[in-house]
C-alpha cells in the first residue's frame, strides 16, 4: 500500500512539473493561433499547387500509359481533395475562437505528414526517401506550428517505431542507432520550443500587473500607473481599437476605415498607418512593454494576456461593471458606440 501511494506521490509530481513547464491552456494558447493559422493555409495551398501541378505533369508526360501510373495519381489526387477540403475549412472558420476547431487543420497535417513518409517507405519501397520525408515533415511541424510536445512525442513515435525494422536491415546497428538520435533530437526540440514558449508566457502574465487600459468613460492607457503618451493622436485610438476586439487580428484596411473614416483606403492612407505603428511600437518599446501589440503579415492585434482592462473583466463576469459603467465606453471614439447597448444589455 505504501508503495502504491509513493508512486502516485511520483506520477502527481511529474504530471505537475510538465504543467509548470509545458502545458498551456486557452488563454496561454489563444495568442499564438494567429501565426499558426495563417502558417497553416500557406502550407495547404503549397502542398495543393504541388499536387495539382504534379498530377497535371504525370499525366502529361504518360497519357497513353496511365495504367503504370495509377499509385502516382491516386497519391496526388489523395493530396488534392485533401488538402482542397481542408482550406474550405479554414475558410469557414476564420472568425471563430475555440482552439479545438482551429488547430483542427494543423492536427490533420501532422498525421498526414507522418503518413507521408510511411506511404514512401513502406509502399514505394524508398527507405532512405521514407525517412528523409518523415524527419523534415515533423521539422517543419516543429518550426511552424506549436503543438502539444507530449502529443507529438507519441504520435511521431508510432510511425518511427515501425520503421525501425526496415531501417536495421538497410543500414545495420549504426544506421538505426543514428535514426533512434535524430527522432530524440525531434522530440527534444518539440520540448524545448514549448518550454522557450511557457517561459515567455509567465513573463508576459507579469506584465499585466503594470499594463492597464480603462474603458469605461474615457479611454485610458497606464503603465505603471502612468499615462502612455505617444507622439501621434490617432495612436492611442488605434490601440484602443485593438483592445476592444480583444486579441482579434486587424487587417490595415479595416484600421484605416476606423481611423480616417468608411470611405479611407490603404492606398491614401497607408504610409499615415505606417507612421502610426512605428510610433506604437516606438513609444512601447521605449517604456519596455514587450509582447503587447503584435504585427504579422498584415494583421495587428494586441495580446489580452499582458494587460489588465475593465472591459475583458466585464466579459468574464458582467456583474463586475455594475458601480463602473455609467452608460459611457471609450466616449473619444464614435465607433465605440455600438458596444455601448451591448454592455448595457449584459448588466
């Protein structure tokens, strides 16, 4: 019995030290879905290309013996409505905000890269092929993507595991000791990206103790409980914007209509938009807020994480506005205006 509880004593501890240093829930996540789903459509319109115009090529150059290629265009068909289904969904579920959705299509391109270098290895017989394919498909998930490092483990172990037996009678005890180093230098690098990524996540958690935005009434920026002043006007509208839609990306059109009017284009507007993230960026840096207001591929947003706001406390709990809100939100901003019956209606 003692020893029973002395390991379940074992297992709670380490289940604790891969929360304390791997594990990130929603909130933790959300900020970096942005990045993952635009890596995301960039790799499934890649692959499609690839595919469609492979297909095309194979067909063209053995149009009067398709029957010796039927492996080659079933394999880029297969990549074809996969690929073609899977960017409809992305499309269809660009506005949502469950994580489990959207990491959906990252999922699905993990298992089939693994299944990728398996089909190379095991059904064209191309071992060395095979296993290249596997190592570089799980090094791009790597680089490109931030999934679960214990998930990755398991599940890029299965298809290596069963290489392992091919890899032997191909290259002897070196090789495969070799292939055994390469998939623990995997593993490692999945561990220490999320590791690099749960360190920098408590940081910025510590940041929201000084970074402050009130909302209700006029719109106020503090750090350190002192007023952020930048050298433009329509900067602080500008990140004010962000913060209400609360960690939602911004293309610079849409920033441009809210900040020179309905009619504004990027065309007219753009190098105004330029001049005003510089001095956002500028004006952060200078007081040392690090991972706040976030540009990628033209989408700005603001991560919710590092600051503490009126506004996001009343969406967790409306009744945390009552004695606050006194019918006013951002009141220097006409579009503004329509959260106000929203909030309203809440209370």
């Amino acid at each position: 019995m003692e020893n029973f509880d002395t390991q379940n004593e074992k297992n709670r501890s380490l289940i604790k030290w891969y929360k304390d240093n791997f594990y990130l829930n929603d909130d933790q996540f959300f900020p970096l879905l942005n990045q993952n789903f635009f890596c995301t459509r960039i790799l499934l319109v890649v692959i499609f290309l690839w595919a469609f115009f492979s297909l095309f090529g194979a067909i063209l150059l053995n149009f009067h013996n398709l029957t010796q290629i039927y492996s080659r265009i079933f394999y880029y068909c297969g990549f074809i409505i996969l690929t073609g289904s899977l960017l409809i969904f992305s499309a269809t579920i660009k506005r949502t905000k469950k994580i489990s959705i959207i990491i959906f299509p990252i999922y699905v391109l993990f298992f089939c890269s693994e299944l990728l270098g398996l089909y190379n290895f095991f059904m064209l017989n191309k071992v060395f092929n095979g296993f290249v394919v596997y190592v570089i498909s799980n090094l791009c998930v790597i680089s490109l993507f931030d999934l679960s490092p214990l998930l990755f483990s398991v599940t890029s172990i299965i298809p290596f595991s069963l290489m392992v037996s091919g890899l032997y009678n191909t290259y002897g005890l070196s090789g495969t000791a070799d292939s055994c180093l390469l998939y623990v230098v995997l593993v490692v690098l999945a561990f220490y990206k999320r590791y690099l990524q749960k360190t920098k996540t408590i940081l910025t958690s510590r940041q929201k103790e000084n970074l402050s935005a009130k909302t209700f009434g006029n719109f106020t920026l503090l750090y350190k409980n002192s007023t952020l002043k930048f050298q433009r006007r329509k900067s602080l509208e500008l990140l004010a914007y962000l913060i209400y839609k609360n960690g939602t990306g911004a293309n610079s059109q849409e920033l441009v209509s809210v900040l020179f009017g309905e009619n504004a284009t990027s065309a007219v507007y753009g190098n105004s938009l330029r001049n005003l993230i510089i001095d956002i960026k500028h004006t952060l840096k200078e007081n040392q807020i690090e991972n706040f207001f976030l540009s990628e591929y033209n989408n700005f947003r603001i991560n919710p994480l590092v600051i503490s706001c009126d506004y996001y406390d009343f969406l967790k709990d409306p009744s945390s506005a009552r004695g606050k809100f006194n019918g006013e939100f951002m009141n220097q901003f006409s579009w503004a205006e329509e959260a106000i019956d929203f909030i309203e209606k809440k209370i």
